[in-house]
C-alpha cells in the first residue's frame, strides 16, 4: 500500500526549534498551484528520501538509480520554486538539496561510488555509521551561519550528489573527503539553502533551528504586510 511518510527526526528538530511540523503529501492539484498550501506554511523543508527521475535533469537511470517517484519530484519542484518567488525560507536536505538542484536546471551524479570511487558518503545503507565527514563552509555564507562554524561535522547517507549546478545557485559548502559540493543557496532570497547531510540527525546541529527562526520572521514580515 502507498503511504506519505515522515521520518519522526525531522519532526523532533522542527519541534525542538520551537516550530510546527506539517506533512505536505504529493498532490497533484497543489503541484498545478503551490499557493494553496504555500498560503498555510511559513518555511519549506524538503527532506530526504529515494533518488530523483534522472529524465527530470535528461539523463537515463543508471543501474543503481532506484524507486524514484515522479508524482513526488513533480510536486517538490513545483513547492520550492513558487515558495522561492515569495522569498519563503526553503531548506533542502540531502535528497531536498538535489531537488533544488534540478528545480534551477543543475544534474546530479546518478552514483558516487562509480564518479568518486569510494562509498564514503554512504558506508552502511539505511544508517549514519561510519559516514560522518566534516565540510568546508565558504564565510559569511548562509550555510555558515546555519552552522555556526566553517568546518562542519556531518553525518552523510547518500549515493548521489549534485553534478551541473543550476542557476542562479552558488556552492557554499564542500566535502573535505573529496571536494563534492554539500552545501548549495541562492544569494539573492532571504533564506534558501541545501545541506547533502542530515542536520535532523544531529542533536547538536543549528541548521533546522535557523529554518525556524527564518520561517518566524517571514510570518512576521508578512503579517505586517497584511496589516498596513
């Protein structure tokens, strides 16, 4: 049976940071016009989750390129770009940063272990084990400053990782196991970022809280806006 599921890690750091965590399943008619739903939120996560249809960035699947799910590309893609339009802070993670990849034109490298010959980045399937890496944050960043420091600790589960980078995104953030780009966001919005890592993971991570404090001070600025 098809389900819409939410890992309770990202609820609990969504939580933690003083926010309210809503499951927005894929929906076709919200895919047509993001707005409905996007009216109701402060902030988009886009979380983690299976690989994304290679014929979206218009390459064929590689053998190691499983269970994508278009309804859920389609829908993800069409949330993060109409919640971009309105400056809504976005923060994509792991699976969520490759989808703001493709959603400005960029590719993904389909199978790391093939690209970079090693499977550092995801040692143990279904597990942080062993994977833990630091990156490399460029100052003054967003990424930066969600982390709280320049060289960031991370706990990393993933086979693909971001190729061609679409415009108008900028690397802020690079693996130091092999230079692969962990960390992505647009300088011209107000808060729009994509970690290849897991922050929901990590009791110690800042990054989902600066979401929140992001996603109050939209309500905020919107809100005034409805009142003057």
């Amino acid at each position: 049976m098809d389900a819409a599921l939410l890992p309770g890690l990202y609820v609990a750091a969504v939580n933690a940071a003083g926010g309210l965590a809503l499951l927005a399943a894929p929906d076709p008619a919200l895919t047509e016009d993001p707005d409905e739903l996007l009216d109701r939120i402060d902030g988009l996560i886009l979380t983690g989750g299976t690989d994304l249809d290679p014929d979206l960035y218009g390459e064929q699947p590689h053998a190691e390129t499983q269970a994508y799910q278009r309804d859920r590309d389609d829908f993800e893609i069409a949330l993060s770009l109409r919640a971009i339009e309105r400056d809504m802070p976005v923060l994509g993670i792991c699976r969520g940063m490759q989808v703001l990849n493709v959603a400005h034109g960029g590719s993904l490298l389909q199978h790391l272990p093939e690209s970079h010959g090693h499977e550092d980045h995801r040692r143990v399937p279904g597990s942080f084990d062993g994977a833990d890496h630091d990156v490399r944050l460029v100052a003054d960043s967003v990424a930066a400053q969600a982390a709280g420091e320049l060289l960031h600790p991370t706990k990393s589960h993933h086979h693909q990782g971001v190729g061609r980078i679409g415009e108008p995104l900028v690397v802020s953030g690079i693996s130091v196991l092999d230079d692969l780009p962990e960390a992505l966001e647009r300088t011209d919005r107000t808060f729009v970022l994509g970690v290849q890592w897991h922050p929901e993971a990590d009791p110690h991570s800042r990054v989902i809280g600066t979401l929140v404090e992001a996603a109050a001070g939209y309500r905020a600025r919107r809100e005034l806006g409805a009142a003057a």
